[in-house]
C-alpha cells in the first residue's frame, strides 16, 4: 500500500506545479501590446502569484500595483505594490479597506492608461464594495447563508454580484474611459466569465428573474436594501476590457493525467464537470473504484480514474471539514477492504474550506482504522466533521497555499 501512497503524493505535487499560473501569465503579457502607462490590480487566493510574475514581466513598465488575496497567501514585498490580505469565503473589514484602494485607483485612471487586472479564485469574497446602504454585517449574512444552504459557485455569485460596486462589470466601469487587460485563472466550472470572482470586469449574463429563483430556492432571508438591489438588473454591456483565460479545471485534469501516464497508470478523466454533494460524489467515487478491482466495467488496472469539478456541502452540523475531506470520507465505506485502492481530492489553492487541509486521502484500510478509534462514520459525516475524523487515522492532505486556484480534482488509483 505504501507505493500507490507515494504515487499518489506524488501526483499531487505534479498537479499543483504543472498549474502555477506564472508562466501562464508571462505567455498572456507577451501577447499583449500595452500602450501608454501601466496599472495592475490582482485578486483572489492566486492574485501574489500572478501578480509577480506581471512584476517581473513589466518591471519599469508598471507604475503601481494593488494586490489583495486571503490571509496568508502574500510571499512577501513586490515592487510598486501595495499588498493586502483580507478575509476569505466571507469578505471583512480589511476587504472593504483594500477594495476602496482599488476603486479609488480604477477612478483615477484617464484614457492614456492601461489596467492590468489579475482575477483569480476567491475573488468574490477578497474584492468587495457595497453598494450605499449595504452593510459589510449584511454581505458577511448573505454569504453565510449561502455557504450553509449548498448553493454552487455561480448561484452563490449570482446573489453577491447585485449587492456590490465592483462585481458584475462595475469595475471595469469605473476604470472607463481606461482599457483593462483582464487575465483570469479560472475556479469555475464551464469558465464563466461573468461568475469567476463575481465578473468584475465582464458583462453579466443573468437576469432578476434567476436571481429571484435562488433566493426562493434556499429560502434566503433578505434585508429591505437586498431586496431592492436585486430586483435591478446588473450592467449588460462592458466594452473596455479584453480577455484572456490562462488555467481552468481541464489543466489541473490534464496534469494528473500526464503523471499517471508517468507512473504506469492508464488515466481516464471522467469528467471536468462534477457537481453535486460531496458526500454523493465520495459514493460515486468509491463504487467506481469497487467496480473496477472487481472487473465490473471497462476500466483495467493499474488505471488512475480522474474527475475535477467543485462539489457542494449542504451544513447540518457543527464539525469542521471541507468539501473535499467529506468527499473522500464518504468513500472509505465503498472501498473497505480494498487492496491496492485509494482515492484522493483536494482543492488545487491548498485550502478546503475554513481548514488548514487541501483535501483528503483514504484507502481501503481507513474504515477499519476509523473503528479502531471508536468513529462513528455515519455520524461524524452527519455533523460535518470531516477534518477531525481523517486527522485521526493521517488522512489529511496538508501542502499550504500554493498559490494557484484551478478548482478541485479527485482521483482514483488503482493497482
């Protein structure tokens, strides 16, 4: 078992290195012609990591610079900038504080200037600006509530964006008459634009009415001012921006697939798209994985199964975890017993939730050494303690922020 745990960690430090996004961002400056005097502006969990590479790219070039991303994930001083770090999946005061610094260099610029906009993962909560009578305690209520309800990424953003100043291409508005070069490192599935990071330099694309049909669909409580502002429609035309997506959920499949291949595994990506329960996903995974040491599908080993997407974990309880720690957990019952099986996800930013850990690892031992110290799985999965519950038999995957945020993968090894 412990040569499929080496393969495994080291598939893992291939997939977090094949998805820095520096050169990705040095291949997407190279590209541009940039005219008259630079600005940059980078958010979200990645926004230190592209925002160096931008630095040492433009040197001279760049006049000044504004990087805010999560607590934590700044390396260190970067020439010309101004780094902030601020709360994250719930926006706070700091948040506010460096946003305002953004918004006041976006209204500063004229026509003759030229905004580099880095846009990464988490931007949505490390980017904001209420609008006038919307209360930080009012954005901090609305996210909670989504956070707990299950509601994915777009729906998620479709809310926060119609309370904010700087979401759903405002912005971008107010950099205009300046042009933004916009590089965006993509956490979303499908890569929409106007959800990654809550669109703040591209046009919106949904309505009041789908808006109106998450709040009836998780029951959301509002505010009189929530209300208001989600019953007007979002800016639906952006012109001052140009584009360029740099990683996405596929790069973090492709990597996993290219050291598979390297270990003698055959890879399969099942699928870029996953999105449901952890907890069904975990099952998912581990009946898969049950199927295949059995010969009951089309997949032979030695096969490493790879699925990327960003599942949902609707809380009921109390614990501590992420969406990738109850995914994995769910699948120790389904692949119990199991030689030579194990199953790993993690998100490709280093962070699972409000935890220290990436992800998670089991294998076909991990029920038994769970029951070894008096775990009920079933209950622990209940209260939403995953993080606790893989902490006891090493099951955590801790690598720290990496730096990148191209969503989550889990795989399936298989010897």
């Amino acid at each position: 078992m412990q040569e499929i745990y080496n393969d495994a960690q080291l598939m893992i430090k291939n997939i977090i290195a094949d998805n820095m996004p520096g050169t990705a961002v040095e291949n997407a400056l190279q590209a541009h012609d940039f005219r008259g005097n630079i600005y940059m502006v980078a958010i979200g969990k990645a926004a230190w990591t592209m925002a160096k590479a931008a630095c040492d790219f433009l040197g001279d070039r760049l006049v000044k610079g504004i990087v805010v991303t999560k607590y934590e994930h700044s390396k260190g001083h970067l020439p010309k900038c101004d780094i902030y770090e601020a709360g994250h999946p719930v926006s706070d005061e700091n948040t506010i504080a460096a946003t305002h610094e953004c918004v006041k260099l976006a209204k500063s610029l004229t026509g003759d200037g030229e905004l580099l906009f880095l846009v990464s993962g988490g931007g949505s909560a490390l980017f904001e600006y209420p609008l006038d009578g919307i209360t930080l305690s009012d954005v901090q209520n609305i996210t909670d509530q989504l956070l707990d309800s299950g509601a994915d990424i777009v729906e998620m953003n479709m809310i926060r964006k119609r309370l904010s100043g700087v979401k759903a291409g405002r912005f971008a508005q107010l950099a205009a008459p300046a042009k933004i070069f916009a590089i965006i490192l993509s956490d979303v599935l499908g890569d929409r634009l106007d959800s990654i990071a809550s669109g703040p330099a591209v046009s919106d694309n949904s309505t009041v009415a789908d808006a109106a049909n998450v709040v009836e669909k998780y029951n959301l409580k509002l505010t009189e001012a929530q209300s208001k502002y989600l019953a007007q429609e979002t800016p639906k035309n952006i012109d001052n921006v140009e584009i360029v997506i740099t990683g996405s959920v596929r790069t973090l499949c492709e990597a996993a697939v290219k050291t598979a291949e390297q270990l003698g595994y055959m890879p399969i990506v099942l699928t870029t798209a996953m999105n449901c329960e952890a907890a069904e996903a975990g099952r998912l995974l581990a009946s898969i994985a049950a199927d295949t040491k059995a010969g009951r599908n089309s997949f032979r080993a030695p096969c490493a199964i790879i699925v990327g997407g960003e599942t949902v974990v609707t809380i009921k309880g109390k614990g501590k975890g992420g969406r990738n720690q109850e995914k994995v957990l769910a699948a120790t019952k389904g692949i119990d017993g199991l030689e030579d099986t194990l199953i790993f996800s993690l998100g490709s930013d280093g962070t699972d939730g409000p935890t220290d850990a990436a992800g998670g690892i089991v294998d076909g031992t991990t029920l038994s050494k769970l029951r070894a110290a008096s775990i009920n799985i079933d209950k622990i999965l209940a209260d939403n303690d995953s993080y606790n519950a893989l902490k006891a038999v090493d099951g955590l995957i801790i690598i720290g922020p990496t730096g990148t945020n191209v969503n989550d993968i889990a795989v399936i090894l298989c010897k």
